[in-house]
C-alpha cells in the first residue's frame, strides 16, 4: 500500500516529457498531437485513485471532530456495517468512502464525496452519498434547529429505501467505540476493484 502522500500525487513525467513538438503557453495553442500527449498522461493518473482514495482515508485516523471513534474508525464501521447486511461492491466502498469530504471540511462534504465517487459506482451508490445528510437528519437535526424530515423530499427516488437502511442502520449507528470492524486492509482489495474500473464521464 502507498503510504505517502507525495507518492500519489508527484508526477515524474512532469515538464513533459518525451513531447517534442511545440506546446505553446495557453490551452487554444495545445495542438492535437499535444492532447493527445495529455490525455494519455490523464489515463495513466487515474491509476492512482484508488492509492489515493486509501490515503485519504488513512488520513481520517487523525480526524475526531468532537466524536469518540475517528472518522476512519467511523468509516470502517459503517461499512462493515454494509458488509455484513449483504451490500453489494458499490455500496460497501461508497459506504467506507461516504465522509471522505471531511478531509477538507464538514461543509457540502456528502456531495464532495459523492462526485469523487461518481466516475466509479452505481448511480444508486452515488445518490445514497449524495443526500445521505438528509437522511441522517432524522437523528438529530430537532437537536439543532433544523428539520429532521429533510428526507421526504426524496420519498419517490428509486434508492430512498437504500437511503434510509444506509443513514438508519449502517451510517447513523457507526459511533461505537467497541464495534467489531474490519481493517482498512479488508476492505483495499475492494476500493482497487471499484476505482480500477473504467472511470464514466458525466
Ligand atoms: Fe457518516
């Protein structure tokens, strides 16, 4: 497993290299052969995804936000949690994957993370992120002044009974200090699996 942050992110191609035409200095003077330079630099980047998804997510381990368990710990429960009800592939890694917007900061983070999913999962997988602060809502928004019903507005969306057994039962109840979950080197195999498929567009 790569286990630091610049080997995910340093290109040694960079400056680059091996192109031998011209270049220019704004994208309207990249020619076609350039692009074409880039675009296979751009494929070859996206076989870092998944090292860097697991960064990322190691990363969590120093993330508490005022909550007992770290948000790795957090993560790591809510999808074992997924796990051992029979969630399929995409729900389990998006569920370990589900707050990996808090790696820079609490605000929007369930849409951060969804669009970094996005490329990878099902169209139900990145829905469930996508709103899955609505959803949890129903625990505890009363608390602060906001509306817990949040998740009625998505009542006729295909995935809401997904939503609700996500947020219920596997995201809302991963705050235990001693649940039995598994490591993040159970579940790696299953982020490479995930983030090595053919990225989609849109
Ligand atoms: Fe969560």
């Amino acid at each position: 497993m790569t286990d630091t942050t610049n080997d995910i992110l340093i290109d040694r191609t960079a400056g680059a290299v091996g192109f031998d035409g011209e270049i220019g200095s704004s994208m309207a003077e990249f020619s076609a052969e350039y692009m074409t330079y880039v675009e296979e630099h751009l494929d070859t980047d996206l076989g870092r995804v998944a090292d860097r998804m697991l960064v990322l997510l190691r990363s969590m381990d120093q993330l508490h936000q005022g909550f007992v368990v770290s948000q790795l710990d957090h993560a790591l429960q809510t999808a074992t949690r997924a796990e051992r009800d029979g969630a399929d592939l995409d729900m389990i890694v998006a569920s370990l994957c589900h707050d990996v917007g808090k790696t820079f900061s609490n605000m929007n983070h369930p849409a951060v993370a969804a669009e970094m999913l996005r490329p990878w999962v099902s169209d139900e997988a990145y829905w469930v992120v996508k709103y899955h602060q609505d959803f949890q809502g129903r625990h505890y928004y009363a608390r602060i002044g906001m509306d817990p019903d949040l998740r009625l507005r998505h009542v006729d969306h295909p995935a809401y009974a997904l939503g609700e057994k996500f947020a219920d039962v596997w995201d809302q109840t991963a705050f235990d200090p001693d649940y039995d979950s598994e490591s993040l080197e159970h579940f790696e195999p299953m982020v490479r699996e995930v983030f090595g498929r053919t990225a989609r567009r849109g």
